[in-house]
C-alpha cells in the first residue's frame, strides 16, 4: 500500500499536459516561404473556372435531388413512402372501402380485420 509521501512525489498528469500546452503556444511559428505560398496561389488559380465561362446548367432533376440532401435522403424518402402506403392499404380494410382489396391483396387479409392484419392487436390480460 502507498503512503503518503510516495503518493506526493508522483507527477500530477493535468499539471504535465498544461505546461505542455504552454510551451507549444510559446513557441515561434515560422511564417512559410514565399516559394511555398507561390505555389499554392498557382494552384488554386488552375481550379478556378475561366472568368467570363457559363456555368453549366445541371438537369432540374438533379437540383431537386441535391436540394433535398442527395441520394441518401431520395432513398429515405422513398422507403418512407411505400411503408406509408402499405399502412394505408391496410388501414382500408376495416374502413368497408373495397376499391382497393379488388386488385388481388384482400385475399391475405380475410382473416383478419383493421390493424390485426399486420399483427397490432392488443391484448389485455
């Protein structure tokens, strides 16, 4: 078991990563080389877009998808919208709308009524 004076003499890990924090703000920074700042002017002016070119329009489809946050937020949208629907179509059943339940799907819902069909049901007990 360590006493009191070994537990004294042990360095404080805050202390060490303050004073290191010191010396790193109180050191020079050495200004870069007008060689090195030259260079990285040139290259950023052969990215640039000639002055006075047209920028290419982009087809309204892709300005629509790009607004709405890409691919990933098209694909979000999507998958919420068919579980809509499939909610939806079987919500219909216990309404008596029969529109729907004549192009083939109330064959698998006979069984079972409203949201029993999608395994819903509440029990009490």
């Amino acid at each position: 078991m360590k006493d009191m004076t070994q537990r004294s003499q042990e360095p404080d890990p805050d202390k060490i990563v303050a004073r290191m924090l010191d010396d790193l703000a109180a050191a020079p920074v050495p200004d870069p080389s007008g060689d090195l700042m030259a260079r990285v002017m040139a290259d950023a002016q052969a990215h640039l877009p000639a002055p006075g070119g047209v920028r290419a329009a982009s087809p309204w489809w892709r300005q629509v998808v790009q607004g709405i946050g890409g691919w990933g937020a098209v694909g979000g949208l999507v998958a919420a919208t068919v579980t809509g629907f499939v909610i939806g179509f079987g919500a219909l059943e216990s309404t008596g709308v029969d529109a729907v339940w004549t192009l083939g799907y109330g064959e698998y819902y006979d069984a079972e009524l409203g949201i029993d069909a999608f395994g819903w049901a509440l029990e009490e007990g």
